[in-house]
C-alpha cells in the first residue's frame, strides 16, 4: 500500500513516517521549509505541481499534516497560513478523490471554543482564535468534496523532538531553567498526545479499508495546563521555579479556548485507541535535552560546554574565581538544598552536585562567556576532588557526598540552567 505523507518533516510526520514504514507501507514523505534527507521537498500550494505529484505517486492514502500549527504565527501571518491551512488542503481532497485515493485530514481541538467539555466529534464548533477557523474550514472543504474523507481531530502533541521549541509542551523546559522571570498559565488545560499514539491511530485507521468517512477524535487522558507541565519538569530536575508566576486568566497572544477535552469514544468503539501515561513519556521525550554535556577536563583535553564544541577554558578575573571556589565549596560541604541530579543506566550510581553550583554562577554572573567558563571551571574542580562520589540518600534534600579513590567515574547530570 501506497502512502503521500504531508508534513513529513514535522513533528507529527517524522513518527507517522516511520510507524508506516515500519509496517510495510510504501510512503512518500513531503516536506518544504525543513528539507530533509529522504523526503520530497515540495510546495503542496502549488496545485499544477501537486497534481503531477499524485499522478505519479498514485498513493492509496493521502495523510494531510502539512499546516501551519501555530495560533500567534496564524494570526501575524494570515494570508499565507490560510493558503496552506484551506486552500492547499481543498486543492489537495479534490486531486486525490480524482487519483481514487483515500485522505485522512489533520485536524485539531482548537475547533471548539472550550466552555462545554468534553467535545463529541458532532458537538458544536466555534473556534476562538484564527488557527481554529482555518482549521476547521479545511475540514468543511475535506467533507464537501469527499464525504468519504476522514478528519481526525487531535490535541497538543509531544514525542521524539528534534528541538524544544517543535512542541509547545516541551519548549517549557526552557523556561523553567532559564531563570528568567515569566507569567505561565494555569487557565487553558488541553489533553496532550504522544505522536507515536497518534501515528499508530492513523495506521489503525489506515488499515481499516472499510472505516466510515466523518470526523474522528483522539487525544491524551490527562488534562492538563502550561502550569502543571513546569511543575512536573521542576520536580524531574529538582530546582526551583521562584521565577515563574502562575496566571489564573487567560494566556497571552491569539485567544485559546479554556477546555478542549474532546470524547474518544468513536474510534474506541471500533477498537482503535492507544495513549502514553503523559508523565513518563513526556520527561523522556526532553530527556536528551535535560543532560548537560558535560566538559571533559581530563589530562590533555579541552572543555566541551553544553553544545558539544571545543572550547579552550581561558582563565578568569579574581572575581570570577571567588564565584568558582565559594560555589565548589557549597558543593563539598554538601549544602545543596534540593535534589540535583538525575542517575540512571550506570553500573554504579555516581553523582556531583556540580547543578547547584551552577546555580550559583547562575546568580553572580551576567556574561554568556564568563557563566560558561565558570561552569567548567566548577566542573573541573569537581573532577580533580571527586574521581568518584556515591549519592547516599537520593532523596535527602542535603546530598552527602563520600569519596571514592581510584575508580573513573561517568556522571549523567541533569543542571537547572542551560
């Protein structure tokens, strides 16, 4: 079976992707503003172009996820994002009705207005903002052409990042330890998803040749605002969120609507249904961005700050020193007053409180380039005195630290900052 895939360079797409691929489909995957090796780079607004593509490709299923996804870019950049987000996507349903083709539509919660939750697939739409109205004209014009097309309806989604800011869930990562003070909403909740369960809806749904045309929802079983996914990631990392405010009223920007949860019962009913507990699968999904790659500082290496690159550690002004050695000294007393440091996948459990005294720096320092070097200066103290420490009570807010000689120790760490 063939599948035209668009938005395969997306955060839904790439899972969609590989979850086809997987089974055994045959998916020609598009992508345009993020070309990427392996997937067509083409303009699904250009109609003359698109046909040609069908023509050739003759996919048996066409998943439509291209669109531009974000209510506060919809609203700056109308003319273009309505192009992409309606006119493409009727261009789209009425080439792949002509090639006898099957589509699922792409949809979203933000078609209701979130004052009457929970939200069959017929109850009555009212979009809030301009991201709700395009989208739920793409799906008037899905239907009107094919009532035979499917729409699927889905929520905030989260997975496999290729950076923080692709999921307006996981760029909160940033903002818990960016230290920088920040108003976060606890008034919107939405039920987020993880893109494998909605890829493995899809293919659910793929398989099932003889599924009825209509509207279909999914989303995660946890309700859930901005609010509490930054106290959950507070508790992964064990620092302080003194810097954020919660607000109790609306977000800022393009209106969104108070509670979107919508019923799912139409595709578990047909025994469709696959959700991740949002916890577990939410922190591993920022997992690879909550470690800090730590600077190597043994003999005859160079520091390798959190992106990866060398760095030559140049020496610092007395000042900057004092920081170093008062925060190395908190580290060594123990005085770290909150759990630092996530350990996991070692033969031993090793651990430094290297976080706190980055917390440190942190405070006393206001240059990128001077908190850097501070931090790998930290760091190296830390390899010099500790070739390997054991945590002794991993929930003890006062982490003890004991010494162990000869061993070469590999520590996974987890800081409050980037």
């Amino acid at each position: 079976m063939k599948l035209l895939l668009t938005g395969a360079s997306g955060l839904l797409g790439r899972e969609v992707k590989q979850v086809f691929s997987d089974s055994g489909w045959d998916v020609t995957g598009l992508c345009f503003s993020r070309p990427t090796e392996g997937l067509v780079q083409h303009d699904i607004t250009d109609q003359e172009a698109t046909a040609e593509l069908l023509k050739t490709t003759k996919p048996d299923l066409v998943i439509h996820a291209a669109a531009q996804r974000f209510p506060d870019k919809m609203e700056s950049d109308f003319e273009k994002s309505w192009d992409l987000n309606v006119a493409a996507t009727a261009n789209l349903a009425k080439m792949t009705k002509a090639a006898g083709g099957r589509l699922i539509y792409i949809s979203t919660d933000y078609v209701f207005d979130g004052n009457c939750s929970p939200y069959t697939a017929d109850s009555t739409t009212n979009p809030t903002n301009k991201y709700g109205q395009s989208k739920l004209e793409g799906e008037h014009k899905v239907r009107e052409i094919d009532e035979s097309f499917v729409v699927l309806r889905i929520p905030v989604l989260y997975g496999s990042i290729a950076n923080l800011k692709e999921s307006a869930l996981t760029c909160l990562l940033d903002t818990v330890r960016n230290k920088k003070p920040a108003q976060i909403s606890s008034y919107e909740v939405r039920c987020p998803a993880h893109t494998h369960d909605i890829a493995k809806i899809l293919l659910d749904m793929a398989n099932k040749t003889n599924i009825k045309g209509g509207v279909y929802q999914w989303s995660g079983l946890e309700k859930l605002s901005k609010w509490d996914v930054v106290k959950i990631i507070a508790t992964e990392l064990g620092c302080d969120i003194g810097h954020l405010e919660e607000v109790k009223g609306a977000s800022t920007g393009a209106p969104r609507p108070r509670d979107v949860e919508m019923d799912r019962s139409k595709l578990t009913d047909i025994g469709i249904s696959h959700h991740s507990a949002f916890k577990p699968a939410f922190i591993q999904a920022i997992q690879p961005f909550m470690q800090a790659d730590l600077p190597d500082v043994s003999p005859g290496r160079e520091g390798r700050i959190l992106c990866g690159a060398p760095m030559k550690v140049p020496e610092l002004s007395d000042k900057h020193q004092e920081i170093v050695d008062y925060a190395f000294s908190q580290l060594a007393l123990g005085e770290c007053p909150r759990k630092l440091v996530r350990v996991e996948n070692f033969t031993s459990q090793v651990v430094a409180g290297v976080s706190y005294a980055f917390d440190l720096v942190l405070a006393n320092t206001g240059d990128e380039t001077v908190e850097r070097t501070c931090r790998i200066k930290v760091w190296e103290k830390a390899w010099e005195n500790f070739k390997q420490v054991t945590i002794v009570d991993q929930d003890d807010c006062h982490e003890k630290f004991k010494l162990i000689t000869d061993t070469e120790c590999q520590i996974q760490l987890i800081t409050d900052t980037e």
